[in-house]
C-alpha cells in the first residue's frame, strides 16, 4: 500500500495541495518571501501528531464509555539551533474534562495511541525524543 500527494507552485513561497479532498495553502511568512497565505509545512508535523493521537485517544474511551466533556492534545516542540532546523524533540500534553474520569482508562487509552496505533508517533520516536503527560481537570 502506498500513500502520496503532491504540492503545486502558486507563487513566491506559496504551494497548495489537496488532502482527503480537502484544499491546503502552504506559505511562508512576508520576512523571508512568502506572503503568509497558509501554514508553514514544519508546524503541520505537530498537528498531525496531536491529531492522528486524539482521533485514537476519542475512539478508544468512546468504546470504553468514558464520558469526556472536553478535550485538548497540544504539543510542544523544540527545534534546534543549527541547518537544517529540525524537531529534536517533542512533548505532548492530553488535557481532560469531565466528572469523575477514570485515570486508569484515560492513561490506557493514551497508551494504546502511543504503543500501538498512532503511525505518526511510532514515526516521529525514531528520529526524535517523544513524551507525554495527562492532565484531568474537573468539568
């Protein structure tokens, strides 16, 4: 099985692609070139992180009748100094909300996502520090 996209040129530093029928502008910002039409493609690394491991996190306690009233993945990356600046490491938080949420479930969940399921974690561990922490707060 393979995957694959491309990015097609609109000008300056903008490129645009299309995903899952779904249009993206890729951009860089007014100081180096680009026009700040869209994302840089680097951050886009962090969000597909923190999705790909809160769409199995949600499914998972879903199936677990865990009753979450909210819920946040947020990432924090450190990118190093020199060419090429790159990610050396990244660290995510899941943040809960709900009545009497069961850390044991919340911590399995999180841990099957990590262990087992989520292709862009399992991905980003073999070229960088991967960690992460749970906070519940009261809803």
């Amino acid at each position: 099985m393979k995957d694959g996209i491309s990015v097609s040129w609109i000008e300056d530093l903008a490129f645009e692609t299309v995903l899952n029928g779904h249009k993206i502008i890729l951009d860089a910002e007014d100081n180096v070139g680009g026009k700040d039409r869209g994302p840089r493609p680097k951050p886009l690394m962090m969000v597909s992180l923190a999705g790909c491991t809160a769409m199995d996190v949600i499914s998972i306690l879903k199936k677990m009748r865990v009753d979450v009233k909210k819920f946040d993945v947020k990432v924090e990356a450190e990118v190093t100094e020199e060419h090429p600046k790159h990610y050396s490491k990244m660290h995510l938080i899941y943040e809960f909300w709900g009545k009497d949420l069961p850390m044991d479930k919340l911590e399995k969940a999180v841990n099957l996502s990590q262990d087992r399921y989520c292709g862009v974690s399992y991905t980003y561990r073999k070229v960088m520090e991967l960690t992460y922490e749970i906070r519940v707060h009261d809803a």
